[in-house]
C-alpha cells in the first residue's frame, strides 16, 4: 500500500474535518427553536430571528407545514441548517421536543456527531430531556448542555448540575458560569479565564445579537461586588471538585460541558457556537450493519434520516433528507439504494437551511444534502457509490394509539390516497391496512395522539382531502408472520384484537390491552408475537 494519500482523499478529510454537525434536544419548550435561530443569527446567517420558524409574529419564511407550528407554538418536525462559523460548516437539526413526535428526534439523532441538550432553569430536567439523553448515551452521541432562559427566575446553577450528575449518571463539567442568579444575569464568566466578566446588554425582544463587553475582575468587583465573587466562587468549588474538562471523556460520553445563557435574548449563544467548533467532533468512522465501519475517506455513502414532502408552498414536490458519511457527493452523481440495489441519479439536490434551499453541487461528510422527489428513497436507507455500504436499520417505534381515516368527501378518494401514502412515507404516522377494513379505510398508528393533529391538518391543507378519524381501542402491536396471521384471521370478530399490514409488508396483530393479548397468547402459544421498540426504553 502506498503512504502517500490521494488528493481526493487529502481533500475529503480536510473537508469532513472543518465539519460539525450536530442537534438541539430537550423537553418541550426548553427553547431549541429558539436557540437554533440564535446560533443561526451569530453566525450571520440570518439577519433577525424568526427565518426560521417564523415564531412570536416575526416575519417567517412561510409554508403550510409551518402554519401548524406557529398556530401551536411547537416543533412538530425536525428543521435543518447550514451556515458558516469559524471557517467550519455547520450542520444543526433543530428537533421536536413533544413525546409524540420523538420518532423524528431519535431518527436525527442516528444522523449527528454531537448534541445540545437544553435545559430549563426553572424546570430542571424533564422527563422527555432525561430520555433523550439516553439515546444518546446509547447512540454514543456526546452531549453538551446549555442551560437556558437564565434571564428569568429559575433554580440554582449548583442545584442544576448536581441533578445532571444524580439523574443522567454524566459528570457536568461547568465551562461558562453564570454571573447572578436566574432572573438576575449580570454576565458570565469562564472557567478558563477567570480574571474577566462577560457583560452583556439586551436589545429588545433579541431581534439582533446582545451587545457584549468585557469587564476586568479589578472592574467586576466594583461594579458588580457580591454577585461576581460569589459566582467565583461557585465556579471553583464545582471545578474543584470534579475532573474538570477533558475532550476524551467528553466523546466517550463521561462528561458533559455545560454553558449557561438565554438564547431569548441571545446572551451566551456565541460561546456555545465557539464551543461547538471546538468541542463537538467532527465526522468519523460510521458503523455498518453488519459490522466494520465505513471510514469517512472511503467512497460516497448517506443516511436518509428524514422525508419531508411541501415544506414550501412554492414547490409540492418531496425532500429526502440525506446525512454524507463518507466521501464527496457530486450532484448529478449514480448512487445505489442498498435496499434495492438499485441505481438513482442526483439531478436534483439542495442544500436546507429552514424551508428556504439553494441547488449543492458538492458535499462533504456530515453534510445534509435534499434530495428532491427521489420517489424511491425510504427514512433509514443507505445510499452508496463503489464498495457497499449498509447502515444499521433505524429505530420504528411501537405505536399505541389507532384510528380509521376516512375522506370527507369521497369524491376527492385520489387525493386521498396520495395523502395518506405521502404521509406514510414521511413517517407522520404509520399506516396499516386491517384486514376486516380493507384498504378503503386504512388504519392510523400514531406514537402519540398529536400525530393525528398533524394528519387532519396536512390532509385538509396540503392534499386538499379533509377527512375523518375514528379512533379505535388498540394499543398494543406485535409483529407476526403468516402462521399468526392465519391465527388471527379466525379469531373471533371481537373488538379484542385484529390483523393488519403495514405498507413495509410487517404484519401487526393489535389487541386493545395486555389482557387480550395474554389470551391469545395462552391459546396459541407458538405463534409468532413480538415487540417493537417501545418509547418508553
Ligand atoms: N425568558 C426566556 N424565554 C425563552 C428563552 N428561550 C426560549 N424562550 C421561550 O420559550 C418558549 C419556547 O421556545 P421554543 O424555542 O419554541 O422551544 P422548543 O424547545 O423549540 O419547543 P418544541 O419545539 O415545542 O419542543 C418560547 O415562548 C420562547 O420565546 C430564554 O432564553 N428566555
Ligand atoms: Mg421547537
């Protein structure tokens, strides 16, 4: 083998290198969207806040897909971005932090190198923050923290980060400190650089970044006496008592860096932004399906981690958003669908930032390419030039909740089916077809009932097919195979249990509750009923 490398593969590593690519997670309304445009704002990619999501009445970039959002004031799917910072390309999915939606945020999660875990200052660590952690602890995704929405009253940062500690068993590893308490923030100090303070000024409603000074100690003493001291000192007994910072442990998942700020009013966004760009890793080696790993020099491979289809009223066309792993895509570039092994071409690639997209004609591993109506193309797919490559399946949750869709107006049934298979594919919900209902009236399963919110309004708005949903009582699904689906099939017609197909082909027995499946189960026990992958893991 030579030493000598190639330029192209000089050239793939420098650019995968100056790569970071990474998510907002947390609870519901800890503030990532938030903070997504306030990073995006910092780095000069957008000029005010609310390109983005178009929240709280700011001129947004508007889109039916978004009209939901803004109404219920949440992330209903994941946004991704690219701009510059540093000289780095930066990738940030901003994601859904509702439980019913945590299908889309455990999928993104499959498509990053680092995630900023969000917490609330006054709430702590809630219950969907401590789950998402888990996957990343479990995906080996390391985690910065950013403790947010310090510009109100809130708990102690001790306090916080102890239950950091005590509940996600990760040893946080303060690297900005906050200069007063929540509802009092004064500015911010760094562990590194103790003899100055971060002062910062609000603009209001943080249409434009705070404005930022730097106070000596000599100067923070005297103009802010008791609070700066004391924020010394908390500082240090933290630091003192821990490892302190070490960028091995933090990509092996042992400790989590920690920032305080208000991304509201954009105060502590740039150090998180500096923080990503010098903390979060870049690309690497990604493990393959069945063992080994695709290094990021070898040739093209991608992760379809998300399909979006009318994100822009301008163009009702499908987007299937596409990690780089490895190598350089080329628009217009032959790729192969593992699934299939067959070919597609590239013709029509773009680069997202929000629901605004510009043509790409070149990526670099971990960026996020938009692959437009590539019809074939499935969430969890591996795309590939020269040797194969096959990504490990991603995650299909256990849905339980069930409902019969059906069109309001019969007249408009072609509608209807290009709704429902649209959003099939999407993976807004699942979609089944009963056997006792046909395929006239499929069947809905939903992680969670806002699933079915975002179905009614995409089929009224976007297919133009208002429909119905009758909810049914199921909430449990087993897998089977065709043994258990001729065992089903002759079970009495209770409401108790039923077959289904879902559109991959998997058969689904549903039974209303555990009592029904036990039964079944006691009377046929070699037949075939296995678990999906519960929500609650
Ligand atoms: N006071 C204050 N409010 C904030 C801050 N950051 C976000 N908020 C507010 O918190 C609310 C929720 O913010 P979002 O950014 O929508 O939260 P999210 O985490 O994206 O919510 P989901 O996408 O629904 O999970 C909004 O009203 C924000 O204005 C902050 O730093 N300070
Ligand atoms: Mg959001």
């Amino acid at each position: 083998m030579s030493n000598e490398l190639s330029a192209t593969t000089i050239q793939v590593l420098d650019e995968a290198g100056r790569r970071r690519t990474f998510a907002v997670i947390s609870h519901p309304d800890a503030g990532k969207s938030t903070l997504t445009e306030a990073l995006a704002l910092h780095a000069h990619a957008i000029t005010s806040a609310g390109a983005v999501h178009g929240k709280g009445g700011r001129r947004g970039v508007t889109s039916d897909w978004m009209e939901l959002e803004r109404d219920r004031g949440i992330s209903v799917t994941s946004a991704a971005l690219q701009f510059d910072h540093r000289g780095h390309v930066m990738n940030l999915v901003d994601t859904p932090g509702h439980a019913d939606f945590s299908e889309d945020t455990y999928r993104v999660l499959a498509a990053v190198d680092c995630a900023i875990m969000l917490v609330d200052a006054a709430k702590g660590l809630e219950e969907q923050t401590r789950k998402l952690f888990a996957v990343c602890r479990h995906r080996g995704v390391p985690v910065i923290t950013f403790i947010n929405k310090w510009d109100r009253r809130g708990r102690e940062a001790l306090a916080l980060l102890d239950d950091i500690e005590t509940h996600l068993g990760i040893t946080p590893v303060p690297v900005v400190w906050p200069v007063g308490d929540a509802g009092n923030l004064r500015g911010l100090v760094q562990a590194e650089n103790t003899g100055q303070m971060l002062r910062f000024t609000k603009v209001p409603a943080g249409t434009h970044a705070a404005i930022e000074e730097t106070l000596t100690a000599e100067q923070a003493v005297e103009e802010e006496g008791e609070t700066w001291e004391n924020a010394l000192m908390e500082l240090e007994l933290v630091l003192s008592s821990g490892p302190g910072y070490d960028q091995e442990a933090f990509e092996a998942g042992k400790i989590s860096p920690v920032f305080f700020g208000a991304a509201l009013t954009n105060i502590g966004v740039k150090l998180l932004l500096d923080a990503v760009v010098d903390l979060a890793p870049a690309p690497g080696p990604r493990p393959l399906a069945n063992g080994g790993a695709r290094a990021v020099e070898s040739e093209f491979s991608g992760l379809v981690f998300k399909i979006q289809a009318n994100m822009d009223p301008a163009h009702r066309d499908r987007i299937a958003f596409v990690r780089v792993c490895s190598g350089v895509f080329e628009r217009g570039m032959n790729v192969t669908r593992a699934a299939s092994g067959r070919s597609l071409t590239t013709k029509y690639a773009h680069t997202v930032f929000g629901a605004e997209r510009t043509v790409v004609d070149t990526a670099y591993p971990g960026d996020v390419v938009g692959l437009i109506n590539a019809a074939a193309l499935r969430v969890g797919d591996t795309l590939y030039t020269g040797k194969k490559a096959e990504f490990p399946p991603l995650p299909a949750f256990a849905p339980e909740f069930f409902a019969v869709a059906r069109p309001k107006d019969i007249s408009r049934s072609k509608q209807f089916r290009k709704g429902v298979s649209q959003l099939d594919e999407e993976g807004v919900v699942q979609v089944l077809v009963s056997d006792r209902r046909g395929d006239q009236a499929p069947v809905m399963a939903a992680v969670g009932p806002m699933q079915f919110d975002v179905v009614l309004h995409r089929m009224e708005h976007e297919f133009s097919s208002p429909i119905t949903l009758d909810h049914l009582s199921y909430r449990l699904a087993r897998v089977t195979d065709a043994a258990g689906a001729a065992e089903l099939s002759k079970a009495r017609l209770t409401d108790g249990e039923v077959l289904t197909r879902r559109s991959d082909d998997v058969l689904l027995a549903l039974f209303a509750d555990k009592w029904h499946l036990n039964a079944f189960q006691r009377a046929k026990p070699d037949i075939k009923l296995e678990p999906l992958i519960a929500t609650a893991e």
